[in-house]
C-alpha cells in the first residue's frame, strides 16, 4: 500500500489567508496599489520570517536597491556596500539562494526585502535555502514586469511601500483570492463528454472575506460567464450584515447548456461594496474554463494557441523520483481513447535539459471509492497501463513537448485513471500552473484533482491545490475501424541485469544506435546495434556501476525506444 498524506486541511486554510498579505504602493501617488506578490513563510520550517498573516508584523518603509545599477544588484557577494537601514531593500533575483539575499540585506539593515522576478510571468515560491533560517524579516516576490515598473522612482528614492496583513487596514474592504471561488472541476473540458447538461454544469459561487474595520451592508457578490463576447450566465446575489473579520460563502447556481460550443468560457467572479473599497485588487477573480475537441487539463491552455501555461517551475526537495499526475473519471469515458501527453520542464543556469529524460506514464486507479472523504479512498491499485520514455535532444527549456502513448489506450466508462509524468532529474523543473487554484472546488467536490507521488507517499493535493501541473492530455474519439499501429514493446531480460542483457526487438529489424543515460541524464555508453527481425540482442553491461538507466535505441527510420534497466552487482 502507498503512503498517502491529505494536504486537504492546509490548502483550506491557505484560501482565505493568502488574499490578506499585500504588498501596497503608497507614494507617489501615481504608482499607489497593490502589487501581486509571494512571500516567504515560515509555515515551511525552511524560513525564520515573521507571520505575514498577523498584523503587527506589517513593515513600512523607503524602497531602496542594495546597490546602484551595475553593481551587485543581485546580492550574491556581500557584505554589501549600501546602508540599508530602515529601508525596504530591493534585490534582483539570481545566481544565488533566496535566503543568501535576504540575509545579506538583513544585515545591512533592512526591515524587510523585495526580490524582483528576473523571469516572465507572476512571483513564486521561494525556498529558504541555507540561509532561509537565519532571516527575521519579511521577504516577498514581484514580477519582473512590476519591478521594472517601480525601478526607476525605487532609484529615485521616490517610493514608500507597505509589506504585511491588511487586517482592519481600510474600513471598507471586501475580497477573495482566486482559490475562493467555484471553477469548473477542470479547466479544459473535453467536447465529446460534455454534450448535455447533463453531461456538463459549473457549479458557480464564492466565498466573500471582509477584511475592513466596519460591518458591511448593501454588499454584493456576482458571476457572469461570457462566450465569444457575449454574457451566456450571470447572478448576483446580495451581502448584508458582514462583520469586520468574517467570511460568508455566497452561492450563484449552476451554469448549464442544452450544448456546449468548443472554445474559451470567460468566468469572471465581481464583490462590490456599498462605500467606496479601499483595496480594489482583490474585488474580481478570473475562473475561466474551456471545452475543448481534444485537450484535457487542470492547467490553463492558451485559447489562441492551444499551448499549455506554465509561468513557474517546481520540483520536490529532496527525492529519488517524482511523479506528476492528472486524474480523469467520466461516466461516458469509453467514448474516448488517450493518446498522448503534453509537458514543459525547465533547469537553472548552467544546467541544460539535453540528454535527460521524462517517463510517461498511464495508470488504472482500480481503488474504488465514492470521494475523497470515502473511507475506502486509497492508491493501493494503480495498474499501470503504458508507460514510454523522451529524452531530451536539446534544450529545449519551457518547450510544450508532446509524447504519444505506445498506441491508443481505451477506457471504462466510471472508471478512474491517473496520468502521469515522473523524472529521476535533480537539476529538472517540471512546468506548474500558479495561476489557478482548486481549493474551493475540490471541498465542494470532493474529487481528485492532481496527485504528487514523491518516492512512493502520494500526495493528494500535490504542492497546494494552486499550483496545479502543466500537463494535459491528449484524447481521441473512439473509432470503430482498427488502427495498424506498430504495438512493439521492448521488454530486455534479464531485469535485473548483471553483466549481459538481452534485448528481444520484436518485429524491428537493420541497425540502431543504442545510447545508455544513468539517471541523471549523463551518457554512459552509446553503441550500434545489428539484428533481424524477432531477434535477441545482447549487450554488454559488465563495466557498468550498479545502478539505474534508461536505454534508448534509435533505429533507422529514425523511430525510438526507450526502457528502464537496473543493473545490480
């Protein structure tokens, strides 16, 4: 039996504090608001931080850069030169560890640190490091669109920042956070199982948080869903008698059609208070969704290009393996067959994504179980079903690569299933998409969403219910006419192997070139290979150390196989 650990409490809680942590802009006038940050939290016993969540820890102060621009922006070689004292410091992401940065500003005096994002797309999550438990101050993250924004008035010495909870900071204040919300159970839908009402419906609704100092009254909370421009859905329903600190969750209905055209369904969550709110920001939250002939995904998919989002990058701390995955139930799912899987990776500087590799992998969840509250809910019996190896050829960072299934796998209708993609790289990121958050959606449910599997403790809700993997699947209409795909798959014995193994290549035949990567992606060994067909090659595995590989064999129609290999001494 897997280890299983519910994150299922933490993310609940996560939801409805998150929202209050801002960092706010109040001089010069011009810039004044609030921009989106992560900050650090000492909740990971990787950081010594104070609580943002409690107010006393709020910090006001000047933006000051550690240093001038072209010196040592990036606070990677202190001590630093500049007085910090009193001041926010800002610091570029780069080169070293959050937590280095953060200390070396810590100790040139400053009472609190904002590290610009030297990347496109929003903050994120930043480790502690080995330094992260010596830092006692607070730490946020903006984007690198942000930064460049305020940098020049930052300079100028022009810009007065706020950086802790908004907790009783306005008097009128209503909000949610994009983890507050109802969304549809994913955010690609596949066209072919969504034909109906019956087969497809959003629940709709939203949790309002009044974070201001006044009871409110003649408050609202709306949701209206437009398609290809125009308004298909919307309610409104009224807030009144809200305490200063309370929560409310207001409920929209239920959006359903008689049909569901392929393409982008904007949903789009408004809170409006009677008085003027004193923090707008966090008023409208996005849940968009979309019905789609072949693409299934938590994550979001770019309606234009159909490309997968994945504006962050995260890996577990320590690990042997990880194993990302989608799960996928439907009642009608055998009206479908899966082909394939889509995901991104990225490395830091200077490591490269050339010669490593990523499995893909499909599982039956034979676990049968009503929900996630059931008692008999396990992963006891996934049964794998296919699983195939791409290794990179180049480095081809943030890329959307698609890798096919040996052939087409049908399913059951009711059936549950999990796919997946698993590393063994520890210089690797997979792609994550840190824009949507099922928190809301998954206590309303009660259906998995995107387990993590770290070394055999499979976690529920992965890193957090708002980080969700860029991954998706590729479907396919069932067809009655049968496919002549070549089913070959290569199956070497002895496994494990000791000095020699063989390789049975089944209706392959010629020459092919075989390469042996250890699992850190480095090229052990690279060889040619020559047999007929139905043949059993051996090979040489005596000088190599104990250990696992991936063998991978290109043959001359440029065709690839890949198979893990464990050779034990």
């Amino acid at each position: 039996m897997k280890k299983i650990s519910l994150f299922l409490t933490m993310t609940l809680v996560s939801a409805f504090t998150f929202a209050q942590v801002i960092f706010q802009v109040q001089t010069p006038t011009p810039l004044a608001g609030n921009y989106g940050l992560t900050w650090a939290d000492p909740g990971g016993n990787d950081w010594a931080t104070p609580d943002l969540l409690i107010p006393a820890n709020a910090e006001t102060g000047i933006l000051k850069f550690v240093d001038l621009p072209g010196g040592d922006t990036i606070a990677c070689a202190p001590p630093l030169t500049a007085n910090l004292t009193g001041n926010i410091a800002v610091v570029y992401r780069g080169s070293c560890e959050f937590g280095a940065k953060a200390l070396a500003a810590q100790n040139a005096g400053a009472i609190a640190v904002i590290i610009i994002n030297n990347i496109a797309g929003a903050p994120v999550a930043m480790g502690g490091g080995a330094s992260g438990l010596s830092v006692t101050i607070p730490v946020i993250m903006i984007s690198n669109v942000d930064g460049a924004l305020l940098r020049n008035d930052i300079i100028a010495g022009n810009i007065t920042g706020f950086i802790g909870s908004k907790i009783g900071l306005f008097a009128d204040d209503l909000g949610a956070s994009k983890g507050d919300v109802l969304r549809a159970r994913r955010f690609s839908n596949l066209a072919p199982l969504s034909t109906n009402a019956s087969e497809f419906s959003v629940q709709t609704g939203t949790w309002v948080i009044n974070f201001g100092n006044q009871t409110q009254n003649g408050a609202s909370a709306s949701v209206n869903i437009d398609f290809g421009g125009t308004s298909v859905y919307s309610n409104t329903v009224a807030v009144n008698n809200l305490l200063p600190g309370d929560s409310i969750f207001v409920p929209l209905g239920t959006f359903s059609q008689a049909n569901y055209p392929v393409g982008l369904y904007e949903m789009t969550y408004t809170i409006t208070t009677a008085n003027t709110d004193g923090d707008p920001n966090d008023n409208v939250v996005e849940a968009n969704f979309m019905i789609s002939a072949n693409d299934y995904s938590y994550g979001r998919i770019d309606d234009q290009t159909g490309e997968l989002l994945s504006p962050a990058g995260f890996r577990p701390g320590t690990f042997t393996e990880y194993e990302l995955c989608l799960a996928f139930d439907d009642p009608n799912a055998s009206r479908m067959k899966a082909q394939g899987l889509t995901f991104s990776a990225v490395t830091n500087t200077p490591d490269v994504l050339t010669n490593q590799f990523i499995e893909v992998r499909a599982y039956q969840w034979d676990d049968v179980f009503t929900d996630i509250n059931d008692p008999n809910f396990n992963f006891a019996n996934l049964n794998r079903l296919d699983n195939v190896f791409f290794i990179y050829t180049s480095d081809d960072q943030d890329v959307n690569i698609y890798v096919p299934f040996t052939s087409s796998i049908s399913l059951l209708n009711n059936k549950r299933y999990l796919f997946c993609a698993s590393t063994a790289s520890t210089t690797l990121f997979m792609g994550f998409d840190n824009q949507t958050d099922y928190t809301t959606t998954q206590a309303t449910l009660l259906q998995p969403t995107a387990p993590i599997n770290t070394d055999g403790t499979i976690f529920l809700n992965g890193f957090g219910l708002d980080l969700v993997p860029a991954i998706s699947v590729t479907f396919d209409i069932l067809s009655s006419v049968n496919e002549n795909t070549n089913t070959t798959n290569i199956v070497p014995f002895p496994n494990p192997a000791k000095d020699v193994i063989g390789i049975p290549v089944g209706n392959f035949s010629g020459t092919a070139q075989l390469d042996i990567f250890d699992i850190a992606g480095r090229l052990v060994s690279s060889q040619n290979l020559h047999f007929g067909k139905n043949d059993v090659v051996s090979v040489n595995v005596a000088t190599i150390e104990t250990g696992t590989y991936v063998f991978k064999m290109t043959f001359d129609d440029k065709s690839t196989k890949a198979f893990n290999v464990l050779i034990s001494k």
